[in-house]
C-alpha cells in the first residue's frame, strides 16, 4: 500500500508557513536549506521559497514531520479552475 503522506504530495500543491511556536532549532533549514531561512534578527524561521520540485516537496513535508515543535503549517492550495 502507498503511503497517503506520498500520495498527498504528489496530488496537490500544497503552501507550507511557520507557525510562531518556532523556537529557532534550526531542523527545517537542515532538512529544506532552500525553503526555509531564518528572519533577520529574530529568533524564528520563515518559508523563503515555496517548494516547487519533487525534492523540495519531498524536503519540506520532512521538515513538518519531523518539526519539534509542530510549528510547519501545510495548507492545500486549490488550483483556479477548483475555484470557480
């Protein structure tokens, strides 16, 4: 059986945020080094670039999962034709 977090990622487009419950360990810029930075003199991590390939996906749902602080929100983003 495939796994539904596999199938999640590979049938949406999904737009990850940071919750303020950050406490700037660090794990989701590990993980996902070109999705996540850290804000300019605060004590917290924000989404740079949403992801936009395979591994980027695959790296930022690791990077929720394996968030410490559950402080990595996904939200499905539907597409326009959804919408109407």
């Amino acid at each position: 059986m495939v796994n539904q977090a596999i199938l999640d990622i590979v049938s949406g487009t999904y737009h990850y945020s940071v919750t303020n419950t950050c406490d700037c360990c660090r794990l989701c810029e590990y993980l996902a080094t070109e999705n996540f930075s850290q804000l300019p003199g605060l004590r917290q991590y924000h989404v740079s670039k949403q992801p936009e390939t395979w591994e980027e996906r695959e790296q930022c749902f690791e990077a929720m999962e394996r968030c410490p602080r559950k402080g990595i929100r996904r939200v499905e983003v539907q597409s326009r034709s959804n919408r109407m």
